[in-house]
C-alpha cells in the first residue's frame, strides 16, 4: 500500500492549506472531502498531476484516538 500523506498548514489570519501526497487520479478529491468534515468546506481546489492519472479506489476511515 503507498504511503499517503496530508500537510496541513494554518495561516496567521486562520486559513487552512491541505496538501495531499500518494492519492492517484479523483482519489485525492475523496481525501480532501473527508478533511472538510473535521475543519469546514474548501474555497479553492488546485488539482496536481497525481489528478489526471488514472483513478484508485479509496476508502478512508476516521479514527478518533482519546
């Protein structure tokens, strides 16, 4: 399984940036919709060439650990 990455960065007037690594093809929109359930819905999409490859299956599972 490849290693999938998220890097998240907040500004200093409260943006949030995500970067996703390791998704192929529209993976990486499932991933990213998974994140706005945790911190709110996406203003603006770039898409990299990972997008344009052909699609994976992805299943993503919320875990949360106390």
């Amino acid at each position: 399984m490849k290693a999938r990455e998220y890097e998240i960065t907040i500004g200093p007037t409260g943006e949030v940036e995500i970067h996703v690594e390791g998704f192929q093809g529209k993976g990486c929109v499932d991933a990213i919709r998974f994140s706005e359930q945790m911190i709110g819905q996406t203003q603006e999409l770039r898409h990299t060439s990972g997008y344009y490859e052909p699609d994976e299956d992805v299943t993503l599972h919320n875990q949360q650990r106390h």
